[in-house]
C-alpha cells in the first residue's frame, strides 16, 4: 500500500451517528487525497429489502463526510454473508484499504458484526483497517509487527508489505514509526534436561537475543527507524505485540495476516487473529501479494443502490 487512493468504508451500523470508521477513514481521505466510498451489505438472508431503507442514512453520512473536504460516494446492496459483499465491492472499485469498525468481544455487539470482523481480517486481499477507538490520530504511533525468522511459512515479502503500510501511515498522518519483532528465547525445559547452568542459560538466551537483533537490523536496513524505536522481545508473539503495544502506548499496529485451512490452520493458528479483539489499539492487517481468489464472485441474492458522488 504505497498508494492510497480508494478507501471503502465498511459501515456495519448506518443508523448511527459517525462511527470510529468513518471518523478516521475520513481523517486518512482528507490526509492523502483519497476518494472515500461508504459501503453498506445488509444481510439477504435476513430481510432482503431492509438495506433499501438506508440509502438516506447513507446520504446523511456522506454529506457530513463532505464538509471535511473529502470526495465521496455511497453503495449499498443485500447478499449473504456480508463479508463477501464487502470484498466484492471493494474488488470491483479497486479500493487500496477497507476500514471498518471492530465490534468483536464487545457485548452489545451482533454476532453477525463480529462475525464480518473476523472473516474480513482472515480473507481480504487488500489492507483492512479495524477501528477500535473514536478519537481522530494525532501525530498517532505506528508499530510494524515483523517476523524476520518467517516462521510457519510466512511468505519472504511480507515483512517488506507489513513496512511500506506501516511507513504510508506513518507518512499520511504524520506518526512516529516503530517496530517489533518477537524472539523465541532459550526454553527453559531445555535448560533443565539439558543440565545447564544458570550462567549458560543467561548465555544462551543472550545469543538468542543477539540473533534477533542482528536479524531486526537486517529488515530494517532500508528504513529510517531509528534505535530507540526498535523493540525486540522475547515471547510469544501476540504477548511480545501486546506488551510492545501497552510499553509505547502504540495507536495502530500493522501486521501480516495469513489464509490457512483444514488440519494446518487449526495447528498452526494465526497471530493477527489471536489479537484482533486482544489489542486495545486500532489494527492494520497486511496480506502477502499473489494470494488466491477464495471470495466467490457471484452474489447471493444482491441487489444493489448507487448514488452520484456527492462532491
């Protein structure tokens, strides 16, 4: 995401006043130039014709949108299950970043909605940003999560994808970039079988630690985040994540998420899926290039309302 030139807005609640979403999703419009479209999917198997009754509300939000200067449109259409509209629509616009808010783990929320979030996070091509927090970026923390090691088969580029998000954003709302890369350290069961002495174990987590780093360095050569901004942790990496996140006080974390199925996902997991409702900050989530098409293309049942831009 070098370039932000489309963003959609997935607007899950129309009914509402401005939500997180749309409140940063026009910050970033209004920053980078970007046209904003505000994207509703209703939930055919529900009520097919309920979503017709919210191209008003749409239109209310969008002229509240254009009063900050922002290029805007609307759309909406009922298919099943919202998630595939909203990949769809964003396809077919060729929108550079989705943004939409995180209800997960909240208790008024839908399952539905929590539902959406989840499928978007582990589905969406490209870069979806999840909205936890009301209040507009200022000057906001940026932290790129990367994984120098690619462990579980991460793709070579992805680190490179997760830096050139982390660095745009940081660009566009004039941020401070940051980095973290979770270790593993020395197991401590293997100490104990082992017979190591509490000197070797020192030593050996030390080297561990110093591999890590002189791995850091290397995928942050070509940037410009500096020592201090640095953040090497031993751990797991959703606990290093969160810990990086509560030390700096981070306002969006990016990193990669990565499709998996059948016996390997339920082996394997996903880190960006264990922080998706853990993290207390906004969450950019980064998919390597290349990845296949799984979003069926033919609607279930949609019909869809569009309206001139209103700028």
């Amino acid at each position: 995401m070098r370039h932000i030139g489309r963003i959609l807005v997935a607007v899950k609640q129309p009914e509402a006043n401005w939500s997180a979403a749309i409140v940063k999703a026009t910050q970033l419009a209004r920053a980078s130039g970007a046209h904003l479209e505000l994207f509703f999917a209703a939930d055919a198997s529900r009520d097919s014709e309920q979503f017709l009754s919210h191209a008003p509300m749409l239109e209310r939000l969008a002229w509240q949108v254009r009063d900050h200067g922002v290029s805007v449109s609307i759309a909406a259409n009922a298919g099943h299950p919202p998630h595939e509209s909203i990949l769809r629509q964003a396809e077919s616009t060729r929108a550079d970043l989705i943004v939409t808010d995180c209800y997960g783990g909240l208790p008024f929320a839908p399952a539905l909605l929590q539902l959406t979030d989840w499928e978007l996070a582990r589905l969406s091509p490209m870069p979806v940003l999840m909205v936890k927090r009301q209040r507009p970026y200022h000057r906001p923390k940026i932290l790129a999560a990367v994984d120098p090691t690619h462990a579980y088969s991460k793709p070579l580029e992805l680190d490179a994808q997760i830096l050139a998000c982390a660095a745009r954003m940081s660009e566009i709302l004039r941020g401070t970039l940051h980095a973290v890369h979770a270790y593993v350290p020395a197991p401590f069961a293997a100490e104990v079988s082992t017979g190591l002495a509490a000197g070797s174990a020192l030593r050996t987590d030390a080297f561990a630690a110093a591999d890590a780093g002189a791995q850091l360095s290397k995928v942050l050569r070509a940037t410009a985040i500096p020592a201090r901004c640095r953040h090497l942790i031993g751990g797991h990496p959703a606990d290093a994540i969160k810990q990086a996140v509560n030390d700096m006080g981070a306002d969006i974390v990016v990193m990669g998420s990565i499709s998996r199925s059948g016996l390997r996902r339920l082996l394997i997991g996903n880190t960006a899926e264990k922080l998706l409702y853990r993290l207390p900050c906004d969450l950019l989530l980064v998919k390597p290039t290349g990845i296949a098409d799984i979003v069926p293309r033919k609607r279930c049942g949609a019909r869809v309302i569009m309206t001139a831009a209103c700028d």
